[in-house]
C-alpha cells in the first residue's frame, strides 16, 4: 500500500512543474492516442523516449516511478504472457499445446512497452501538477460544454477531490490492515474465499472513514461559503507563458517523427 503513489503531487522546481496545467491534459490525451497508434517498433520508440525525457525534466527521483508501476506490474505480467500464445510465423518455443512464434514475442514487448509509455505519462502529471491546478485545468478545457447547460465546475471538483483521496484512502487502508493484524486477524493464510472473508474486517472500516472524510470535507466547503464556480474567483490565473509553447512544439516534432516512423518506414518489426 505504501508504494501505491498514484494522485501524489511531489513539489519540485522543474520545467514541466511549471507548465500550464491545461497544456500538460491536452498533451497526455494527445500522447495516449498517438501511442496507440504506433504499429511498429520505431514508431513506439518516439513516445518511449518523449516518457524518458519527461522524467529526466520533471526532477522527480525515478523511484517514485518504480512505484506507480508496482500497482500495476501484475496486469503488465498477465497481459505479457497471454500475447506470448497469439502470433504466427516462425516458432522459437513449442512444448505440448504451447506454441510461441517470434511475432507473438515481438508483439508482447510492444504490448508490455507501450503501457509502461500510458503508465509514466500518467505519474508525471500527477506528480507535477496539484489537485487545484488539475481541476481549473479541467474546469477551462470543459468550459465549452457550459453550452449545453452541464455544471462543468462540478465534475472538474468531483474528479479532482476523487483523484486527491486516492493516496488518502490507501493510506487508511494500510493502517486498518496493520490494527487488524495486530489484533490477530489472518489476512495471508487461507484460500482464496478465506481471504476474501477477511478482508470483510477492512472494508468496513473504511467504508465508514470514507464516509466520515467525504462528510468533514463538505463541512469545511459550505464554513469557508463554497457555493459552486458561480461567480468564484482564483487566486491563480492560468495563462500560456513561452515554455507552454516550446513544449508543444517539442511534442509536435515527436508527434511528427512518429507519424514518418509509423507511414514511410517499409520495413517494420511488429
């Protein structure tokens, strides 16, 4: 639980710290959809080395993505090994009914490869950005949808405050487990209904924080007279500065390699 660092925000003095928040969003979806674009290994390389150079300028040790990792190392496992049985062509290991071909190896490291490419880009912004950038962030890019009469400042509070609790909820989560252990209760041993039956001591709990968090935090909105993004003023007013545009000129010209990589390279490794 305690490597869990998803929705943390670590402080530091770094460019991409001190990018506008709205151009770090748009240029996330704008690097997941081209990462799921890329068909070959070349291609791949582009946004795999935009994600090195993001953690080399964010300033952030690289630990810290070690450990947003571990969340997810066994979907990465299950999702590696799985590809390995899909594939044709050439067989480099055949045991019994196993067969595995070196196309269905090739594509289980571009699998493996491309969601290490989602996972960083994600934890650096995160990592960069805190909650009330993250939701003014939100809140101007969905500004347009005002139009259709939907409460824009809403979903930006409600997904940010969610986002921010992450961390939070684990937190409380690890110190349940440790009180319950301590207090004798089995939460290792067991088969797999045994576990899930013991686990039944830790969700209650931490249902009822939830709760009481989620009740204190609305009370501490409506004492300071949070009314909504109806006439709400900020402290901060976002504003594009020339970094904003070097980095969207550097993610264009990524964007542009990718885009030669993937059409013009004829002879492609999948």
């Amino acid at each position: 639980m305690r490597d869990i660092t998803f929705g943390q925000y670590i402080p530091s003095d770094s460019v991409i710290h001190r990018l506008d928040p709205r151009v770090k969003l748009v240029l996330l979806f704008a690097y997941i959809i081209s990462t799921f674009c890329t068909f070959n290994f070349y291609a791949l390389s582009v946004p795999l080395v935009f994600a090195v150079l993001c953690i080399f300028l964010s300033k952030i040790p690289f630990r810290q993505y070690m450990k947003s990792m571990k969340a997810v190392f066994a979907v990465i496992l299950i999702t590696s090994v799985l590809n390995l049985f899909y594939g044709h062509g050439e067989v480099i290991f055949e045991w019994v009914f196993i067969k595995i071909t070196r196309s269905a190896l090739n594509n289980s490291a571009f699998i493996v490869v491309r969601i290490l490419c989602l996972i960083i880009s994600s934890a650096v912004l995160t990592f960069t950005t805190t909650p009330t950038d993250l939701t003014d962030a939100i809140e101007r890019l969905m500004k347009p949808l005002k139009v259709f009469h939907i409460n824009v400042h809403s979903i930006a509070m409600m997904m940010t405050i969610a986002l921010r609790f992450v961390p939070t909820l684990l937190e409380e989560t690890d110190k349940i487990m440790m009180a319950q252990k301590a207090r004798g209760a089995d939460l290792e041993s067991g088969g797999v209904l045994q576990r899930v039956k013991a686990l039944i001591p830790i969700l209650i709990p931490l249902f009822v924080s939830a709760i009481q968090r989620a009740m204190d935090l609305a009370m501490a909105m409506e004492c300071r007279c949070y009314n909504g993004g109806k006439g709400r003023t900020r402290m901060k007013v976002l504003s594009i500065h020339s970094r904003d545009i070097m980095g969207i000129v550097v993610f264009i010209f990524s964007l542009t390699l990718l885009i030669i990589f993937d059409i013009f390279i004829a002879h492609t490794v999948r």
